[in-house]
C-alpha cells in the first residue's frame, strides 16, 4: 500500500508526502536496498531541484547522500548502497550544473565531512586546495564497495565486475581534469593526471569475472586481438580465398534491405539497419 502511494506522490510530485511514505517503508523494510536508493534519488535529484539558489539544492543533495548512509547502518557490506553513496558525492556534486558551487561548499563542509566520519575519513581525501575533495572522497566510498566485495564476501549486484571496479579509477581521472578545469595547471596537476593514469593501468590489469564467463583482464585484449589476427591469417593461408568464398554466400541470402546496411559506412546507418 505504501510503495503505490509512493509512486502516486512522486507523479504528482508531492515530494513532503512522498518523503513520509518512504521514511515510513523504511522503517518497515529497513533490509529492502531499493527503497534507500529511491528515497535518495528522491532527496538529492527531484527535491533539490525544486530549489533555485543553489545553496538550497547542496542542502538536498546532502541529505540524500545522508540518507544513504544512514541506510549502510541497517545493510552493513552492501556493496551497491556504497557505490551509490560514492556516484552521489562524486557526480552529483562534480558534474551538476551547480557544480562550481557545489565542490566549493563541500571542500568547506567540515560539519558534513564530520558526519561521516565513522565510515570514510575526508582528511585523507585532500584535494590541489588542501581541502577534502568530493572526487577523492568518492573514491574513498568506491573502496569502501570494493572491500565489501573482496574481503565481506559480498556479491556485486546491479553491475557488471567491470563497471563495478571501473568506478574508483575514473574518479581520479574526473578528480584530475575538474581541477584542470579549475586552473590548476602546476605540478599538482601533473602529478593528479600521472596518478590517474597510474591507477588506470592497475585496473587493466586487475583479473575480473567477465562478462561470458571465465577470468579476464582487460590489458590483455591487446594481445588477445593480435593472437586473433594471427589465427585468421594461418587459416587464410591454409585455404586461400576460402573466406571471402564464405562471405559472398552469406551475402547471397541477405535480402537488399540488409545488404545496403551491411555497405552503409556504420556512422551512417539508422537504427534499423544497425540491427
């Protein structure tokens, strides 16, 4: 009953009634993952917005990031509650249109940083100002996801073992180019870029579930893309002219529609003739 009045509150965008219900099934499904996920989208993306001075919309978003936390104390080790926490505090305060003023008050919210304190240390996420910095300390949260995977034993829902790790990474290469775009062009900016790139390498070489199946590591593909170009050759070699034989009778049973996608350059091609 409650999640339908939910779900009428937010089409009719009664976001004070709405809050209630969803504290309210919170309550009653404290270990239901996806209504935290709700309620903070709800806080920080549809309630924030209903504020024009940005000051307003940082509070919203704050609480929504909060909300998840408070979440954490009831589903200890969840790895997508905290990957959640680390996309808020990364892109919703890094890349929102408010962006500016929004890394500006987190860098100088030490009664917010404060808040989460138990859980992630903000001193250890100081930015080129010498002050915590919103990329670094969601990449703190991202850690945070990673350590409930390799050392809680917990599985990663939602997202495929590569996204999933794929997060701690980019957020120092998001770190890096924010304070570029700030002006930060020294030696400090340098140095984020080298230990972006760095970090970036150790991904590709991380050993992952893959996506059919079996170990991968991404720095592999290279050589695995040479060794299948080897392979095509050898077989070529051994039956020379075979292979385009094979393709012109496939070709053959192609109707005209298909065969004008299939020479259409692919930048060019429409939805339909993609698939």
């Amino acid at each position: 009953v409650l999640w339908e009045k939910a779900t009428e509150f937010k089409k009719t965008e009664d976001w004070d009634n709405l809050t209630a219900t969803l504290n309210q099934i919170t309550k009653l499904q404290p270990n239901f993952i996806s209504v935290w996920n709700f309620q903070a989208h709800n806080l920080s993306y549809n309630i924030s917005t209903e504020f024009d001075d940005y000051r307003h919309r940082y509070h919203w978003v704050k609480k929504g990031i909060s909300f998840l936390i408070t979440g954490t104390k009831y589903n200890r080790h969840q790895p997508k509650l905290l990957t959640e926490i680390g996309r808020y505090t990364g892109q919703k305060i890094g890349r929102s249109d408010e962006h500016v003023q929004f890394r500006q008050m987190f860098r100088d919210d030490e009664m917010f940083h404060g808040s989460f304190s138990d859980y992630v240390d903000a001193t250890r996420a100081m930015g080129a100002e010498g002050k915590p910095d919103n990329w670094l300390v969601a990449r703190m949260w991202y850690a945070e996801a990673e350590n409930a995977v390799e050392k809680e034993g917990m599985p990663v829902v939602g997202r495929s073992p590569v996204i999933f790790f794929m997060f701690k990474p980019m957020s120092l290469i998001q770190y890096a180019m924010a304070i570029e775009d700030e002006g930060i062009l020294d030696e400090k900016g340098r140095e984020a870029f080298r230990y972006a790139g760095q970090k970036w390498d150790e991904f590709g070489d991380r050993e992952m579930k893959g996506p059919y199946g079996g170990r991968i590591r991404l720095s592999d593909m290279v050589v695995h893309r040479q060794a299948v170009e080897e392979y095509r050759k050898s077989i070529g070699d051994l039956a020379p002219g075979l292979e385009e034989e094979i393709r012109q009778e496939k070709r053959a049973k192609l109707s005209e529609p298909e065969r004008i996608a299939l020479d259409m350059p692919p930048e060019l091609r429409s939805d339909m003739q993609r698939r």
